[in-house]
C-alpha cells in the first residue's frame, strides 16, 4: 500500500480481515491462501475506514 495508515486502522483492518477468512474457510474448503487474502481484505477495510473518518 502505497500510503501511510494510521496503525489503529490498519491493525482494526486486518483483524476483519482475518474474521472474514476464518468465516469463508469454514464455509468453503478450497481457501488455502490464507495471507494473499488477508492481505487483499485488509485493504478493502482501510479504504472502508478511512471513509468513516
């Protein structure tokens, strides 16, 4: 990510980020790349929060 986020956000991002894998892997079996999802909804919820703002 090319900006610097706040490191509250970021860490807030990242743990829904992992709820939503851990709530999808247990839904679907063929999830196996864990930390490029993770990544890839940790973005997704800083852009989300940084709306909030």
């Amino acid at each position: 990510m090319a900006e610097k986020v706040d490191e509250r956000i970021a860490r807030e991002a990242k743990r829904l980020a992992e709820e939503d894998y851990s709530l999808i892997a247990n839904m679907v079996s063929g999830v196996t790349n864990k930390q490029k999802y993770v990544e890839s909804r940790t973005e997704h919820y800083i852009k989300k929060l940084l709306k909030k703002q």
